[in-house]
C-alpha cells in the first residue's frame, strides 16, 4: 500500500469509517507496528486494542501492557502478570499485586517460595 493510500485510510478511519479502521488494525498488525495499533485503539477501536495487546505480548513489551492495564484493560493485565512471571519480574509483580491485583500476588507469593 502507497503512502497516499495509507494516508486516505487514515482520513477515512478518522471520520468513523470502520471498514477503514479495520483495514488500518489488520495492515498495522501484520506490519507489527504498536504506533499505529496504539493510535487506532486511543481512539476507541477495540480490535485494535486486542491486537496491539496480542502483539505487545508477543514482543515482551512490558511497558506497553503496563500503559495499557494502568487504564483499565484487564486483558492487559492478565499479560503483563503472564509476561513478568516469566521474566521472575518480582518488581512488577508486586507493583501490580500492591494495587490489589490478587492473580499477581499469588504469582509473586508462588516466586518467592521457590
């Protein structure tokens, strides 16, 4: 896809095209760009949420997945305490379990028993 034709989806996705802001999220995800993910899920695309949180996963972009649960997704979340239990991210971990997050206690708790 041309830059101009990216850019008229853009305009399009902006004015509430929805085919256009799918396009955008499914061209964004095989790309792996979280910019442009993150642009389309910040003005409300919930598609684009689920994938830029599928692909920040899958890129261990924990600062993403933390932006993204301390705003309220709890799919976010349940990643980023799957992400840092396998980094033995204690610090997040209890970070996340200090504002009452139970599933990131009980991994912490599970860590530092072993």
């Amino acid at each position: 896809m041309t830059e101009p034709d990216l850019s008229a989806l853009r305009e399009r996705a902006a004015h509430g095209d929805v085919d256009a802001t799918d396009e955008l999220t499914e061209l964004a995800t095989e790309r792996g760009d979280l910019n442009e993910l993150r642009r389309l899920a910040d003005a409300g695309s919930s598609t684009a949420t689920d994938e830029l949180i599928q692909l920040a996963a899958e890129q261990a972009d924990i600062d993403e997945l933390r932006r993204l649960s301390d705003s309220g997704n709890a799919t976010a979340t349940d990643q980023l305490i799957e992400l840092a239990t396998e980094q033995d991210n204690l610090d997040e971990l209890r970070r996340l379990a200090d504002r009452g997050n139970i599933t990131a206690a009980e991994q912490l708790e599970e860590l530092t028993a072993e």
